[in-house]
C-alpha cells in the first residue's frame, strides 16, 4: 500500500487500518522515542527541537521518495515506499520485543551485578590453596598453621584451667624449637631470644590483680651489640579461650599464623627491625595480658604493632583489619599484602561498641600505632562449644599467614617504625571511645584503596560542585535560548518529578521494610538471627519490588501533589510526558489520524518529524538519570557531615555521586557528537537516484542513531552503577555475615532495615528500566510477587533456632559453703546474654522436662540489658572431693583500726584480713558488703597490702601500688570488690592477704561492712553434675557460651555486723 493510499485509506475511515497491537507499538516507539540533544537542543527528547532537526533532514527523506517513484516509473513497477522501508521498518514487528528489553535488564542486571561479584570474589580476594611448605621455607604453610591450630584447640582452654598451661606448653616448646633451627641455620643464639614475663599488676581502677604468664618471643638481626635506636615491630595474639570455647578462631588461628610467621623469619631476607611476639594470657579477661606487656622491659622498644584475634568462625571466610590508627602502617600493609581486607566501615562501628581486643591496650596504655585484624564472619559459634575445626577451614589461616607475613617483612624493611608517632594520650584507655583515623580505607577483590580524610571531603566537594556547576550552566543555556517559562516546564519541572520519585521510592521500601520486619518479628521473634539469607532475601525482594512498582503507581501520585498537569488534556497513553498539545489535539481529530499524521512524518532515524506545534515533552524515564543524580548528590550532605567528624565508612555512597555524575555527563557529551557525526553522514549521501548501496549506507546510520537513543539509559545504567554497585554488593556481603548474629545488640527491625537501605542503593539506580518497561510489561512485578510471598511467610512461620543458628545461654552453679546446713544444696541460673529466646515457652518447657523446681523470668544483667534467666533451686553440690565443705575456703578479718584522715579530713579505718582460695582454682574474688554501696564514701580493698609482691599499676609507666601512702592513695569510692588471678595453681588454694580502708560512720569504725564473702571458680564440664545434665537433656539449638572464669562458684562468708 502506498502513501497516498494510506492516507485515502485513513481518510474514509478505515477502521482496519490500524491495529489495537499496532497502535500499542506506536504509542510506545511515540512516547520512548527521542531524538539527540545538540548544543542548540534544550535536552534529550524535547521534541518540538528535534522536529526542528528533523525537518532539516526531511528533504532526503522526499528526494528518496522522489528517486524512487521515479525509478519505478521507468521500470514499470510500484515504487517502494521509502518511509516505509527506512521510518516504519521493523516498527510493528520488532515493538513488542524492544519494550520489554528493559524489563529484561531490570530483572536481570542485579543477577548479573552479583554474577560479576562472586566470580571476581573468589577468584581475586583468596589464596586459592593450602600450602605445604618444608620448614626452611620463606612462605606461611597453611597446612602446618592448621596443625597448629588443632592442637591448641583440642579442648577449651581459659585462663582458669590446666589446659591453659598445656597451651601455654606447647607454644614454648614449639619456640623452643625454633630457637635451635635458627641456631642450625647459622643464626647467633641472640638471634631468637625467649622470655615468660612476671608482672604482678593492677589494674587501672583497682578492682583487679593480676599476675601475667605471657611468652614473649624477640627476632633480633642485629643480635646484642645492635643499635638499638631501631625501634620493633610488636606482633601480638592471645592463647587463652572463654571458660567452653575450643577458641579456633579466638583465637588459635592467630597463635598460629604467628608461630609460622616466626618460623618463616628465620628464613626470610635479614630485616632492618626487630620483630617482638606476644603471646598473651589473659585477653579474655579484660584483655589483661597486653595490659600486663604494656609494663615489661621489652615494650619501650616497640613503636607499632600488629594484632590479631577472632570472633565466630571461618569457614572459608577472610580475616579483616578493621581498625588501625596509622595511615603509615596501612600504607605499607596495602603496599606487600596479598589478598588484603579492610574496611573503615567496620573501624567506625567497633570504635562505638563495647566489644573489644587488646589493640585498645596498646593504643591507650602503650600509646602506639597499629593495625588490629579479626575474624568477623558466623558470630553464631562465639565464644561458644562450637568454635572449633567443624565450623573453620584451613584455607582462612593461609590467608591470614599470607597478608601478616607480607605486612611484617615490609613493615620492617621500611623506615615507618624509624619516624611513626606516638598516639595521642586517652583520659580512660579502658572506657573511652578510641580516636577515629581521618582516612578512608576498603579494598574490593583484594586491591586495597586509602584516601585522605582530607581528600576525601575535598572529593566530595567535588563531585556536588560540578553537579552544581553543570545545573548552573544547563540552566542559564536553556533561559537564554528558550526563556524562563519554557525552561521552568521542560527542565525544573521534570527534574523535581524525577527526584521526588526517587525520593518516594526510598520512603516507600524503607518504611515497608519496617512494617514488614515489625510483624515478622511479632509473628516470630528471632527470624531475623536464625534464618538470614531467608530474611535477607525477602528485604532484597520487597526494596526490588518497590523500585518496580513504583513507575506504575507514579502517575496519578505526581498529579495529586501537583507535579503535573492531570491526565484530562496534558499526557498521552500512560501519562509519561508533560503538558503540551498533543493531548487536546488528539481529542480534536482523533487517536487514528493524529497516530496516521505522525507516522507519516517518520524521518530515517525513526524519529517523529512533528507537523505544525506538538510539543510534548520528554519521558520521565529520560529525566531519571537527573533526579537520581540529585539524590546521589543529596546523600553527600550527610556523608560530608559525619566525614567532618571522623566517620568515613559511608564512603560507598561517594561512589555512587560520582559515578552517577560520570554518567549523565557522559551522555551529555555524547549525545552533541552523535547527532553531529549523523548530520555530516547525511550531507555525503547523493539524492540523484536511489540504489541499494545508498539504502544500506542510509539504514546503517540510521540504525546506529535509533540503537544509541533507544539504549542511552542503558548506558548511562551501566556507568552509574557498576562499580559503586561491586562496592555496595562487598558491604552488604560483609553486613550478612557478620550482623545477623549480633541481635539483641541490634535490633531486629534496625538490623533488618540496614539491609534494606543497602538494596536500596543497589536498585535505585534501575528506575530509568523499570519506567520503561512499566507501559508494556508485567514481567518483574510478577516474578518478585511470585518471589516474595513465600520467603516472607516462611521468615514469619518456621522456628528460626537450629544447630547451625542456635541459642546460646550462660551457666552459673553456685554452692554456699558457710555453714553445713547451707551446704547441702546449691542453685543454678541459666541466663541467655546473647542470641534471642524464640518463646517463654519453648525455653521454659525444655528446662521443666528434667527439673520441676524452676523460676523463669526476664530481668536486667550487670550491664543494665534485658535477658532472660532461669533459676533451679535445691539442685545436687558441685562435685567436689571434700568431706567438709565448709572448710573448702576460709576467710578472716582483724577488727577495724583507726588509719587516719584522708585529704578532705574525714576518718579512715582499716580491717586487715586473709582468705584462702579453692585448690583447683586461680580465680577468687573478694566482696565487702557496704551499707551505702552508692555512696561517694571512700572504700578501698587492698591485695597484698604489705607488698610482699611488685605491684604495678596498668599503664602507670611501672607506678608500684603504695597502700600505706594516703598521698598516693587512689580513691575508689565504692570499690566494693576485687578479683585476684594467680600466675600458676597453688597447692592447697591461693593465699591472700588483703586490706579493706573505708570513711567510717562510728567512732569505733563499725557499721559500714555487713559481711564479707570470699568466691573461687571451677569449670562446670568437670565440677557440676548437674550441667552434664543440661548437655543430655537440653535441644540441639541450645549451647553453652560465653564464661571468663568457670561456671561453678563456691562461696564463703563472713559475718561482721
């Protein structure tokens, strides 16, 4: 059918002439089309512009037609139609498939995005083996480090044990060891020297005396006659474990990295530093053991140091240096490491939370720089049995021996040690928040990035005032050339609906999210802990879901608050673009001569030729990359601020401004260029006939132009979202292994909104696809339904505790042994301090079925939280040998006598007294109970008062403790208990003379002191019958955890008044 018989055909009402398919085809290429932006358009898709370029090219167009009639006249034979072939082809056939191309990539790209991660994870981030090294090699075996490791865990082994001291044993015989193949290597003795500190310390609040048994171990190239102006390099990991942890990961895989680090030294190039090794005893007891190094000789020679530690398990996983406070160290780390990790993120989170390693005690007693790395993935197995070689892989030691032997050997072959800083002084090293680093630090597959807290603010600063100045400019070239009205509608307006919608989105699936997580955890509390990836993923699919429906849902809401004209005369189809004519001029002649006149004046490209004014505006797909650029630069506010303040983990969100801003101005660039290079394509063509080259050379350009405005959201996609969406994947990754684990200290409506926020700035970005495919296909929103329902109801139905997730509780048997009478039974509190309880019910319920005598309640712990406990009255003794237990301990006290006066002249008295400890037991505390236990009265409790022992203070440069001194004397009003931890175990029990001063009420002294217990612990796997009981009866979900110093205690008193 020719033109004119299309047009006669439309003319007389043919209603056959279009199609409902045909017009849906139309509508779309009509409302997705655009054409390119010049320097003289206002932007992509202004179609009155556009029509003014495509009337510059309508004479090629005719003069084809023109050629072509001709020819067939010649030749006797109907003309082909050159708009048919070059405007309309593959219109109809090719419009259904093109308008679901976006919904394609909308579902899609986030597989793909991942697909990309995963690949480029495992391949880059890990060794890829387990190495089997001779022992004079120069590299870390991970398989000779994981013997190691499955020999220090065999069994738990805290402070309070004999398995400590087999431990402690076999580190020194494995040193010992080493020593002698230095020695066959040619290495001087001094080489490889060996110590056992013995420092007696107390400390820095008076409530604890400790007596240390570190091995410390020193690699010295320049042997005895060195210089020692060199100052060392302090590489430290604790050996001791929680009370029933096999401590796998916290902490025998560092103990052994460094017992392989130390083995590879001795065949490594000669050093320029000294490397010092502390194998510290006590970290698990308010990480006493560094604070004890902190006071040895050894110490005033070190000026940055390396740590080591754990938490969860390692199956596989990555170990990470998550704080440090050295830009210097971190420079030389990211210069040798192989497979680094690190993340400021986790920096500024752990520098707010109380849990802790001994990088404090280095940083706020030692005053040093450093780097702390920590195993962080399956929180689930801290501290607890299941810390052990059935939940880590061998894979994750030889990564960490790789990154600490690098570190160390570049470390000291630099001169960072020669010229690094003492840290700043802290007011209360224990208690205050450490300093944030100003500088930005993360690595994505293995390649470490650092930036200046100064840069990266500088960077920031950037990224919005170029974001500006393009706005700026955009603005002021559209007044100019088309006035302020006109510039008003076609770019303010469009630009705030795209941003309003970006921002509705990001409100809706936040607070959807929240909705959603506040009645899954009504429904069935603890979800959120036990099934992660479930709950993970039905977060991911409600914030994809949201970013899906909102295009549909989009237009009457934008109406509603103003941000365009209403349906009735100003949108066409689905409503998409903005005021103009188009709509009244359709009602005016009709949908099918107005679709006839516009098809008609298809140019080669495709591109409407528009007759006469139908000005209609652009799609908000075209303006999305605009709004979303506003939002990106939106978040820079907030980020800049908490930058200002030391906080750079939101670095991810820099990322996305930046590359959002890359994006849209790559496709302003572009789209100039392009329309460019179409005009001096057709300038070259020859109009005098019409041949089969030139209808190839014409549809080769012309589908090159049609490609690149159909597919420049695509672009613009792609750029925008590549490289932040990698790094945002890395965080999420790194959040669904290591905070799930954490509730109650997160929770679970924070935690699960954390995740939300996250997919969020993943799928944001997929708007401009979802907005296009919104018209023409149901394609995502069907498979996110179908997705979503079942993974909720399945988060909010199943029991989320399992074997594999389980409950973790505490275990406290106490026995009173002060009479015969209160001897006979003891009691047992079970508390569950981490992890959630599902129901009252089901806990309740499974401690009932083997004891009937039981209380179980909520109440708040030491620290002020809420957990829940369970108490058993007239339970059976802890298994002791003893035929009379009340002479298990023994405690005694002289009468108070008058000291003195203290500095604002009230009376002090003192009560002199000694007790004796449990045999068995190198852990007793003592307890004054105080009439006015939150009195500022002056109380003090004094350990070895006669200083029979070296005393020294915890981080008082070596201050001996001096009792008899008022001047000296530290006030600890309050002070109403100690603990004292002896070295070795002592035959018959600790002995321990103590002295309690006090502010006196009397004049003889009395009536402050009711009484005074004395308590020593015993491990309950081998002292409480009744906690083999639990281990029998109890469900597999319930585990014991976390204990410091053994869950039976055995308790004496003393009456005083």
């Amino acid at each position: 059918m020719t033109t004119q018989e299309r047009d006669h055909a439309a003319s007389d009402g043919d209603d056959n002439e279009f199609t409902s398919e045909e017009d849906d085809a139309f509508d779309s290429e009509w409302e997705g089309e655009e054409g390119l932006e010049a320097d003289d358009a206002p932007h992509d898709g202004d179609v009155g512009d556009i029509g003014d370029a495509a009337r510059e090219r309508a004479p090629l167009l005719n003069a084809l037609g023109e050629a072509s009639a001709s020819a067939s006249e010649q030749i006797g034979t109907e003309a082909p139609d050159a708009r048919a072939f070059f405007g309309n082809r593959g219109y109809n056939d090719s419009a259904s498939f093109r308008a679901r191309i976006p919904a394609l990539v909308a579902v899609c790209a986030p597989l793909l995005l991942m697909a990309v991660y995963i690949v480029l994870s495992a391949s880059l981030a890990m060794p890829h083996v387990v190495l089997v090294a001779p022992m004079n090699s120069t590299v870390v075996s991970g398989d000779r480090a994981w013997n190691h490791v499955k020999n220090i865990s065999a069994m738990a082994h805290t402070f309070n044990s004999r398995e400590n001291d087999r431990v402690r044993e076999y580190i020194l015989n494995e040193v010992a060891q080493l020593q002698f193949l230095a020695e066959g290597c040619g290495h001087p003795k001094a080489f490889l020297s060996l110590t056992t500190d013995s420092v007696n310390m107390s400390t820095a609040d008076g409530r604890i005396f400790y007596q240390s048994n570190n091995v410390i171990v020193k690699v010295d190239p320049f042997m005895e006659n060195s210089n020692h102006a060199k100052k060392a390099l302090l590489l430290s990991a604790h050996f001791d474990t929680q009370v029933l942890a096999p401590g796998v990961v916290d902490n025998s895989i560092s103990v052994a990295v460094a017992l392989e680090v130390l083995r590879a030294l001795i065949f490594s190039p000669t050093l320029s530093h000294p490397v010092i090794f502390n194998f510290n005893n006590g970290e698990e007891l308010f990480l006493l053991g560094a604070g004890a190094f902190t006071l040895h000789p050894w110490f005033k020679l070190i000026s940055g140091f390396i740590n080591l530690d754990g938490t969860g398990s390692a199956p596989g996983t990555r170990s990470m240096l998550f704080r440090t406070n050295s830009l210097s160290l971190l420079k030389e780390f990211q210069k040798h490491a192989p497979n680094p990790h690190a993340s400021v993120l986790f920096n500024d989170v752990v520098s707010k939370i109380p849990s802790d390693t001994d990088y404090r005690v280095y940083v706020g007693y030692g005053h040093l720089q450093g780097l702390d790395f920590a195993f962080y993935s399956y929180r689930y197995q801290y501290h607890s049995v299941d810390d052990s070689v059935e939940f880590s892989w061998p894979i994750s030691a030889q990564h960490l021996g790789d990154n600490v032997l690098a570190a160390v050997i570049g470390i000291c072959n630099s001169n960072v040690l020669d010229t690094i800083d003492l840290a700043p002084p802290i007011e209360k090293p224990i208690s205050d928040f450490l300093p944030i680093p100003d500088f930005v630090f993360f690595d994505l597959f293995g390649f470490l990035s650092i930036t200046s807290g100064r840069i990266y603010r500088l960077t920031i600063l950037w990224v919005a005032g170029a974001g500006l100045v393009w706005a700026t400019g955009k603005s002021l070239k559209e007044i100019a050339k088309h006035g302020l009205n006109r510039f008003a509608n076609r770019f303010v307006r469009p630009t705030l609906e795209a941003y309003a919608m970006v921002i509705f989105t990001g409100v809706s699936a936040l607070a959807g999210t929240f909705f959603l997580s506040w009645c899954k955890t009504w429904m069935n509390r603890g979800s959120s802990y036990g099934m992660p990836l479930v709950n993970i993923g039905w977060i991911c699919v409600w914030v994809y879901a949201c970013v899906g429906i909102i295009p549909k849902v989009w237009p009457p809401i934008a109406e509603a608050v103003w941000l365009r004209k209403s349906r009735g005369g100003a949108s066409v189809g689905t409503g998409m673009r903005y005021g103009g004519e188009l709509g009244s001029r359709r009602r005016r002649v009709g949908g099918r001569r107005t679709r006839r006149m516009v098809r008609d004046s298809m140019d080669v490209t495709g591109v409407p030729v528009v007759l006469g004014q139908l000005s209609a505006g652009p799609p908000l797909e075209k303006w999305l990359p605009y709004g979303l650029l506003a939002f990106w630069v939106t978040l820079l506010i907030p980020t800049f601020w908490a930058s200002s303040r030391g906080w750079n983990g939101l670095y991810f969100v820099s990322h996305w401004s930046f590359y959002s801003l890359l994006a849209v101005g790559f496709t302003q660039l572009l789209s100039p260029l392009a329309l460019k290079w179409w005009r001096q394509q057709q300038g070259q063509l020859e109009f005098d006939a019409i041949g089969a080259q030139t209808r190839r050379q014409v549809g080769w350009h012309a589908k090159v132009v049609r490609f690149y405005e159909r597919q420049l959201w695509g672009v613009q996609l792609a750029i925008a979202s590549f490289i932040p969406g990698l790094l945002t994947l890395d965080v999420a990754e790194q959040m669904s292994i290591a905070l799930p684990a954490c509730i109650p200290g997160i929770p679970e409506i924070a935690h699960d909104a954390l995740f939300a926020i996250m997919f969020l700035l993943l799928f944001v970005n997929l708007l401009p696809a979802f907005q296009m495919a919104a018209r023409k296909s149901f394609i995502p929103e069907t498979f996110l339904i179908a997705l979503f329902v079942p993974l909720y109801i399945y988060s909010s139905m199943i029991f989320p505790i399992s074997r594999l997730h389980p409950q973790q509780y505490s275990f406290d048997h106490e026995w009173n042994v002060t009479s015969p009478v209160s001897a006979k039974i003891s009691t047992v509190v079970v508390s569950f301090p981490y992890g959630v309880v599902t129901t009252v019910t089901d806990v309740k319920s499974a401690f009932q079925s083997f004891h009937d005598n039981i209380q179980c309640s909520y109440a708040d712990n030491s620290k002020g939280a809420r957990e829940y406990r369970c108490r058993y009255s007239s339970v059976e003794v802890p298994l002791v040998d003893s035929a009379d237990p009340t002479s298990l301990l023994r405690i005694s006290a002289m009468p108070p006598e008058e000291f003195g006066t203290s500095s604002d002249n009230a009376t002090l008295w003192d009560i002199h007294g000694e007790f004796n400890g449990l045999e068995g037991s190198r852990v007793c505390t003592l307890t004054a109970d105080h009439i006015e236990p939150k009195s500022d009265r002056h109380f003090s409790i004094y350990v070895d008062p006669l200083e029979t022992l070296d005393w020294e203070v915890e981080g008082n440069n070596g201050q001996r403790i001096n009792p008899w001194n008022p001047e000296r004397l530290p006030t600890h009003a309050g002070l109403t208990d100690v603990v004292v931890l002896r070295r070795q175990f002592e035959e018959g029990g600790m002995r321990v003379p103590f002295l309690i001063r006090y502010e006196g009420r009397a004049e003889d002294g009395s009536g402050v002191i009711r009484n005074l217990t004395v308590s020593c612990h015993l491990l309950e796997q081998e002292h409480s019958g009744f906690w083999s009981h639990l281990q029998r009866e109890l469900p597999a979900w319930l585990i014991p955890g976390k204990g410091r110093y053994g869950g039976v205690r055995i308790l004496k008193e003393l009456i005083l008044s």
